[in-house]
C-alpha cells in the first residue's frame, strides 16, 4: 500500500491514498466518503435519467443497488450531500404505479432489476430517510410513502407468483414479461424469489403484519422444496421451467448476492419473530427464532466456506468465485461482493449472535477492498480485494462494491433499524 502510493504519487501528486483503521469509527466514515465520491463520479444526470453512467438499459438494477449504497452511507454518515440526487433518481424511476416500473424500462425489466429499486424503498423506510419531496406547484399533491412504495412492489410480486405457478408449483420467473428478450421467462431464479423473499421479511419485521410474514414462509419453502437452498444452505442460481423440465434440475453456479438475499431475509424473519415474542411472551415463538437464527448463522458459515479465502495469503477476504481467480466479471458481477457485504452488515444488526463473526470477516475484506481501491490516481476500486493493491479493472461495480463492504463496519453505528 505505502509503495504504491509513493509510486502513484510520482504520477499524480494530488493523489489521495485510501487509509482505513477497521477499529476506528472516523477512519471508517473518512474512507466511505472518499468511496462514496468515487461511486457518484459515475452519475451523469445530464445523459441519464436518473441512472449513473452505464450502458443502457441492461444495467438499470446495478443503479438502484448504487442508490441503496448511498442511503446507507446517509444514514450511516448523516452527510446530507446525496439527498437531492437520491430523490430525484427515485421520483424518475418510480413509474405511474409507483412501484418502480417505470416506461423507460418496459420490455427489459425483469423481477430482479425491480426488487433491487425496491431495496433503496425499504432501505429509506427502515431508516426514517426523508419522503420523497412533493411537487410545490401541485397544492393537493401527496408524496408517494417509501412503504407505500414497497408495498405495491410486493403486490406486483404476489400477483406474478400466481401467474408463474402453472410450472413447479410456485416460484417467480425470472423476467415477468413473457415476450421479454433472452430465457428469462423460463428461468425460476433466486435472485428474483430471494429477493421476493427478503421484501416480504423486511415488510413483516417493519410492520408486524403477518400477511408478509406468512409469503415469506411460502417462498422460503418453495426454494428450498426445489433446491435453490440446499439443506447445507448454498444458493444456486436457479432452475428451469422450458419445455416441462418444471424445475426438476438445478443451474449450481453460486453467486454471493443470491445467497445474501435469503441471508438478510432470513435475519428479518429471526427479528419479525422475536419482536412478537417479546411483545407477547406467552405466545411462545422460540421454535420459530431459533430457525431463523439457525439459517442465519448457516448461510454466514457457507458464505465463509465459498466466498471467503480464496488463497491462503488472503484468509478472510470476501471474493467472487465464479468469475474473479478466471478474471471474467462482467459489469453485474463486479458489484455482487457489495449486496452480500451490506446484507451480511445489517443481518448482524438484527441478530446479535452473528455479529462476532461477521465484524471478522467484513475487517478483514474491507482491509483488502481499501487496498483494491488505489487505483487510477485517484482511489478508483478495482475487482479483487486479494491481490493486495489495484487489479487494473474500474468501473461502477467495483466502486459499488468498495464503498459497501466498508459501509458495511458502519451498520451497527446507525441508528437502528426502524419498526413502523
Ligand atoms: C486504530 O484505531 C483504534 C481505535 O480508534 C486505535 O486504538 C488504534 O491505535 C488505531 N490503529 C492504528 C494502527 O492507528
Ligand atoms: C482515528 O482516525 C482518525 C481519522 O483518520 C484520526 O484522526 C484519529 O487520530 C484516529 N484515532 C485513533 C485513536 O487512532
Ligand atoms: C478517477 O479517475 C478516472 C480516470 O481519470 C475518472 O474517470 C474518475 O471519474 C475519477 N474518479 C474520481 C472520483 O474523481
Ligand atoms: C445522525 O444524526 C442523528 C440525529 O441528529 C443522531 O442521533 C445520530 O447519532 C447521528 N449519527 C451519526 C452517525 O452521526
Ligand atoms: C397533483 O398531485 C395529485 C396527488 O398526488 C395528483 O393526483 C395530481 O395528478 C397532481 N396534479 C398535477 C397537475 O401534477
Ligand atoms: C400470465 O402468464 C401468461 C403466460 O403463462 C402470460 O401470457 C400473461 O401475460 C401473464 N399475465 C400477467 C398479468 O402476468
Ligand atoms: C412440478 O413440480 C412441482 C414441485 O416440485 C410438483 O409439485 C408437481 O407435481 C410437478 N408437476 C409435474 C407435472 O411433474
Ligand atoms: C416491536 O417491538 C417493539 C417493542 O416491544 C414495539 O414497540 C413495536 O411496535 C414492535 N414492532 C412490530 C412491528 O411489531
Ligand atoms: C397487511 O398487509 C396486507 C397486504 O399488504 C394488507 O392487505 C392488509 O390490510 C394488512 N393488514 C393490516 C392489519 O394492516
Ligand atoms: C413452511 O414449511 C414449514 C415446515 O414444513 C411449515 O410448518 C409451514 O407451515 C410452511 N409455511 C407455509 C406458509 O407454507
Ligand atoms: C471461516 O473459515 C475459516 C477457514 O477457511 C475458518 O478458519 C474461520 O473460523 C471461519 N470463520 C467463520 C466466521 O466461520
Ligand atoms: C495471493 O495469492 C494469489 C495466488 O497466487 C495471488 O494472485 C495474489 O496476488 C496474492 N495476494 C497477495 C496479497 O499477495
């Protein structure tokens, strides 16, 4: 690190090296404003709408994973900096239904591009960030609530499971438009029913009401009745309905947001649960908590064995198996290492008991990412948090990924998670 930035400093000598302190609370909020600037230098609100710089449309989701980072360093940082671009990104990509959905999209929006919008909804929700501004010149005009938001994306999702139950006995498409492009509507995947999943858990814990908690339940049994959960707790890609395959076999590729979407549900569902019992202790939920505290601390233990450590000089450091030690990330694939670091972050603010865990393994891959993210002159991230410095790969993924997983050794200096 320190022989790097000497060398960069040669070439640049405005150069700011990256410093983190993993043990230092102002060190770690230094370092996420320094990567939170990165990620905004890729939004061009000139020539996009609402959307950073990307081609488009294929990458409209990775902008609402974007915009989610940057309600977390918010609420983490209370740097009010990025509210005005954060509503106004979100107002545009709302749609006329108010559930992101929005025209710009039609035709090649699929369930997972929205429900990755939605996060920023619910993420916004769970930590009191301000409403949507209204329209001054529009006396009688409402701001649409960031639950309100939420839940007419879960809507959408309940009916579109209904829909897509003709194959395999439940589960959502992929895409949900049948004349979308590509084989997304033969393809269940648990990005999508993960994500379906995480909704309705994070929507029963904020408002206590069993209609979420008990589409939870059914989505979680339906992924792991099919297998996208095995019973060591991998998450597989997905699996086909083409053609009356109904979901007799698995796509194993493992991607480390898919198994981070189930994580951070299941973490909400073990909160929603103890909420009730605390509230009500004779209605004895223990049975119920100690599930989903399991499936927690397993998903963290799988998460470790396949995301984690990919060579022995980088015990701890988080990476993306399929495609970084072959060097074939695509755009998408840069920024999964950040969902699972941010879900990873939060899952231990709702369960106590994985936090010891956690907090290891988010030091020590933030360590790597703060070295990773020293490249260009200026702190642009590259791909792989284990080679000890720069990979020579930049773009709005990695810098994604950079500023969640150090967000992520904030989560439990936020204000809690909110209930409703
Ligand atoms: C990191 O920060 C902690 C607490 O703020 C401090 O005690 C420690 O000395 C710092 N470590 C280094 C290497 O500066
Ligand atoms: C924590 O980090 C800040 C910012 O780098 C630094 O000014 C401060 O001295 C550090 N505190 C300790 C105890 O190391
Ligand atoms: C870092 O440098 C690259 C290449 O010049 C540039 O595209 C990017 O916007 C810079 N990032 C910041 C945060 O200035
Ligand atoms: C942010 O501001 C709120 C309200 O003023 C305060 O309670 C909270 O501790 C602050 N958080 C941080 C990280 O400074
Ligand atoms: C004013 O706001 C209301 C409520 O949000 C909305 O129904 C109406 O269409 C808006 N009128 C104009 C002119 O935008
Ligand atoms: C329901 O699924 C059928 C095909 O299975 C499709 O043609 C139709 O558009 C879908 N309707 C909705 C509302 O998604
Ligand atoms: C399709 O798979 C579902 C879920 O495993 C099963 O309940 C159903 O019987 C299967 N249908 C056919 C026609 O095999
Ligand atoms: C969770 O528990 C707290 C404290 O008992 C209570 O105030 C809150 O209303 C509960 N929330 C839900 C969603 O049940
Ligand atoms: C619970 O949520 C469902 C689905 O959004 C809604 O229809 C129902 O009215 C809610 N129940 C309560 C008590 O708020
Ligand atoms: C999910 O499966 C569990 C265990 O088999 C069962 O107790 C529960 O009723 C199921 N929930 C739903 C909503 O199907
Ligand atoms: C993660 O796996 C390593 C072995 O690769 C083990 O030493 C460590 O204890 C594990 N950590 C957690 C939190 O499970
Ligand atoms: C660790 O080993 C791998 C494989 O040899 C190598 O690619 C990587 O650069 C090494 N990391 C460090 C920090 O030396």
């Amino acid at each position: 690190m320190l022989i790097l930035a000497v060398a960069t400093a040669l070439l640049a000598p405005t150069v700011t090296c990256l410093a983190l302190n993993v043990t230092n609370t102002t060190s770690i909020r230094q370092a996420a404003t320094t990567l939170a600037q990165g990620l905004f230098a890729y939004h061009n609100p000139a020539s996009t709408i609402g959307q950073f710089t990307l081609p488009e449309p294929w990458y409209w989701w990775l902008s609402g994973s974007a915009w989610t980072a940057l309600i977390d360093y918010t609420a983490y940082t209370n740097d009010t900096a990025y509210i005005p671009a954060i509503h106004s990104a979100l107002s545009q990509n709302l749609g006329p239904d108010n559930d992101f959905v929005p025209a710009s999209q039609a035709g090649w929006e699929a369930n997972d591009d929205q429900v990755y919008w939605v996060y920023a909804a619910l993420t916004a929700l769970e930590y009191n960030f301000p409403a949507l501004p209204c329209d001054s010149t529009n006396s009688s005009c409402q701001t649409t609530s960031w639950l309100a938001v939420a839940t007419n994306a879960f809507e959408d999702f309940v009916t579109r499971w209904s829909n897509n139950s003709l194959t395999c006995a439940g589960g959502l498409k992929w895409q949900y438009n049948p004349s979308a492009t590509g084989n997304g509507w033969n393809y269940k995947n648990s990005v999508s029913n993960g994500g379906f999943f995480q909704l309705s858990s994070r929507l029963a814990r904020y408002t206590g009401n069993t209609t979420y908690a008990d589409w939870a339940d059914k989505i979680w049994n339906w992924s792991a009745d099919i297998g996208l959960i095995s019973p060591s707790f991998h998450v597989f890609d997905g699996t086909s309905d083409a053609d009356g395959a109904n979901c007799s076999s698995l796509n194993h590729e493992e991607w480390s947001y898919n198994l981070a979407a189930y994580l951070h549900g299941a973490a909400n569902m073990y909160a929603y649960n103890v909420n009730i019992t605390s509230a009500t202790p004779s209605h004895n939920t223990n049975i119920v908590t100690d599930f989903w505290e399991s499936a927690a601390h397993s998903f963290i233990t799988t998460a470790n064995s396949t995301f984690f450590s990919p060579f022995p000089n980088a015990t701890g450091i988080m990476y993306e198996p399929q495609c970084e030690p072959k060097g074939i990330c695509n755009t998408d694939q840069t920024s999964f290492k950040g969902s699972l670091a941010g879900w990873m972050a939060k899952s231990a603010v709702l369960v106590p008991s994985l936090r010891a865990d956690v907090t290891g393994l988010l030091r020590t891959s933030a360590s790597g990412a703060v070295e990773a993210c020293s490249g260009l002159g200026n702190g642009s991230c590259g791909t792989k948090w284990y080679v000890g410095g720069y990979d020579g790969a930049t773009g709005l993924g990695q810098e994604l990924g950079g500023l969640d997983v150090v967000l992520g050794l904030l989560a439990g200096e936020a204000p809690g998670l909110q209930f409703g």
